[in-house]
C-alpha cells in the first residue's frame, strides 16, 4: 500500500473550517493509503512562542482527530519533535537546495510584502517540510491547488539528492489534489482564527448555538421571499446537511414565514447532530493529557524505524559513518 502524509501546524484550537475543509477529507483519504499524520510543532515555532500555549494546541490537534475518528491503529500519529531524525535530513536537503528557490517561498514573500523581517525559521520552512515528507518514504502528499509550490520544493531537493548520491534514494513524492471545500466564516470571508471568524469546532453547545446566531446575513423582513444560494448560511449548511434538508431550506426561506433566523436555527440543529457526540469524545481526551501523550510517543515509536532506516540509507550514500 502506497503511503500519504499529512502535517498539521498546532498553531491555534481547531475550528469548524478545520474539521470541514481538513480534518475530514484527510480521514476519508486515510481509507487508501497508508497514512502518517503528524503534528508539527517545530513549524510551529516559527511564529509561536510560547511554551504552555505549544503544548496546549498540541494536545488540542491530538484530541480533535481522534475525536474525529482518526484511529491510531491504522493511521500513524505522532508528534514532529519525537522523531529527531528530521533535523538530520534537513540539514542534508539544506545543502543541496539553492537559496533563490527558498526566497520565492510563499510565507517568506509574505512576511516581506508585509513589510514584517522573518526569521530564519520561516526562510526554511520548505526544507523541514521536504524533510518530514522524505523522511517516510511518502508516495503522496494531499495538497490543495495554493499548495503545490510547498510540495514542488520535496519534489525538487529529492530529486536533487537522487541525482548527486544515487537514484533511488529518497522518494519523489506526487501531489493528490484534494478539492477541499472552502469554508465561510461569520463574515462570509474564509473561515480563520486569525480573522475573528471562525465558529469553535468544540464549544459547547449554548456557545455553539450563539456563535452560529452571529453569523451576518441580509436584512429582509421576515415575510420577504430571499434566496438561499449564495449566503453564509446555506453555504455552511450544505456541509453538513443532506441534500433533501438544502432543498427544504431553498423552499422554506422563500416563504413569508421562514427567516434567516430559523435558517441560522436549523444550521445549528445540523452542526450538533454532527459535532455533539464528538465533541463528548474531545472532551474526555482533553481532559486526560497522560493518554494523550501516550498515543503519541507510541506513534512516533511506530514510525522512528522508517525515518532511521532512511537516515542509514543517507548517511551510508553521502559517506557518513553509520550510526552505532
């Protein structure tokens, strides 16, 4: 079985846009391949700093996907930091890729055009992600389309690599498109912390309900026939709903006595059909961060064979000695 690789950035609590856009197509695809899903708290370190907010958003990413129904039996989960094997690599992909492909980096142009000075750390962020992804032997990575640039750079130093040591080194990986949907937030923007608008994958449920109410829509009067396709609403209701409910809610807010209201009311109903028994789950993991740490040394315990196998290989192909 071909193996894919996902990273997640523990950066802030997971969001509806998280589990829709995310979290639930990765676990779709963990059905075909064998699956590493690692949690990458180093790249998180680039703009986080710190130490008991690292470690909180750790143990939230670990909950959600389990809560979500990631089972670690099948898929590997495991935590960045607990295979050091990838600072080695990096250090090797480091010195066999070209400075000018790291300055066209999406993140570092961005910290630039917004007049920000990056740190180091942000200038490599490519080498340590074609690390993680090397490291495993990755067939494929899942990437939206706004992506690839990240993936072309493990496609590239690979490449590279098998070149100057050897064909057949290190694996080229291949991109699965993954047509994520893109998930409005309250504004109608894309959904993100950052921005303020985001709906809490996990509240509770009076919390839920009231984020959801939050949610900004048209001003029509209750008796004014409006148009579902389009909004905020709808859009999120589609998501999760079946298509007998959208339909229902296309005829209903077309008639005099169904408002965004009671659209914004059954958008709920939805979400906590869907979130409430996972969310007791969450709960319950969260609340025990010993399991939690457990399940995640036993993943990076599963896959640490597979990153030193590919560091002997390495060091044996670049004429180091190899380890004792």
């Amino acid at each position: 079985m071909q193996r894919s690789l996902t990273g997640i950035k523990p950066s802030n609590a997971p969001h509806l846009g998280n589990y829709l856009g995310a979290i639930r197509p990765a676990l779709r695809l963990a059905q075909e391949y064998e699956s590493f899903l690692f949690i990458a708290d180093y790249h998180a370190l680039t703009t986080l700093r710190d130490r008991e907010a690292m470690r909180a958003y750790t143990y939230d990413v670990a909950a959600t996907w389990l809560a979500c129904g990631l089972d670690p039996a099948k898929i590997h989960l495991y935590r960045q930091s607990d295979v050091t094997e990838v600072f080695e690599l990096t250090w090797v992909l480091a010195c066999l890729i070209a400075t000018g492909q790291l300055e066209r980096g999406v993140s570092y142009k961005d910290a630039l055009a917004k007049g920000e000075a990056p740190n180091a750390g942000i200038f490599n962020y490519p080498v340590l992600m074609a690390a993680d992804i090397l490291l495993y032997d990755a067939d494929v990575v899942p990437v939206g389309r706004d992506q690839l640039q990240h993936l072309e750079v493990a496609r590239d130093v690979a490449a590279r690599v098998n070149h100057v040591f050897g064909e057949g080194l290190l694996v080229v990986p291949e991109a699965r498109i993954t047509e994520a949907p893109l998930v409005p937030g309250l504004d109608g923007q894309k959904m993100s912390k950052s921005k303020g608008n985001s709906i809490p994958l996990f509240a509770p449920q009076k919390t839920l309900r009231k984020t959801v109410m939050q949610i900004v829509t048209g001003s029509d009067p209750l008796e004014a026939a409006v148009e579902a396709r389009g909004s905020t609403v709808y859009e999120l209701y589609q998501l999760v709903a079946s298509e007998e409910q959208c339909r229902m809610m296309q005829e209903s807010l077309r008639r005099p006595d169904y408002g965004w209201g009671h659209a914004k009311q059954a958008l709920f109903e939805a979400l906590e059909a869907e979130l409430g028994p996972r969310r007791e789950v969450y709960d319950a993991l969260r609340g025990d961060e010993a399991k939690l740490e457990a399940l995640l040394a036993e993943g990076a315990a599963r896959v640490r064979p597979i990153a030193r196998a590919t560091i002997a290989r390495v060091r044996e192909a670049i004429g180091m000695r190899s380890r004792p």
